[in-house]
C-alpha cells in the first residue's frame, strides 16, 4: 500500500513538471483551446491522463525488475545446485 502511495505522488509530481512545462502556450492562447474554459478542460484532462501514465509506467517498471530479480535468483540458485553435484561426484573420485 505504501509504494502505490509513493506512486501515486511521484505521478503527481511528473504531472505537476508537465503542467508547468506547458504553461507558457496557456498564457497566449495559440493554439487549439481559444477560451479560457476550453483551457481549463484540456489541462485537466491531461493531467489526469499525465497522472495515469505515469502511475502505470512505475508499476510495469518495477514489476520489470522484480521479474529480473527472481530469473536471477532461480539462474543463482541452478548453479550453485550444480557445483553442489559436481563437487559430490569430485569427493568419490580418487585422486
């Protein structure tokens, strides 16, 4: 629960550096929206898309990495089961 927290902020921090990244096109008023309501609308719906982006770009991205840790743990794991195996076939061996 604590990390979808700690998501969900980091979300709305990138979304808040987009928000004020674009602000500038807002104070003229060149482009698509002419009014300010029009505006209005189409920062709040892109920071609410900005927020789901990002939200979900950090739980793939860590769900990539646990998914890394545990094929490294298993990788870990089969080779230490066969030095294990090839170290009792070397003891019954005579030198």
């Amino acid at each position: 629960m604590a990390q979808r927290l700690i998501d969900f902020t980091i979300s709305i921090l990138a979304s808040i550096v987009s928000f004020l990244l674009s602000w500038p096109y807002f104070r003229d008023f060149e482009y698509w929206p002419e009014s300010r309501t029009m505006w209005w609308v189409y920062f709040v719906v892109g920071f609410v898309l900005a927020v789901y982006v990002f939200y979900v770009l950090l739980r793939i991205t860590r769900t990539l990495f646990e998914h890394d840790g545990l094929d490294r743990a298993e990788t870990a794991a089969a080779a230490a089961a066969q030095a294990r195996e090839s170290a009792k076939r070397d003891v019954g061996r005579p030198s």
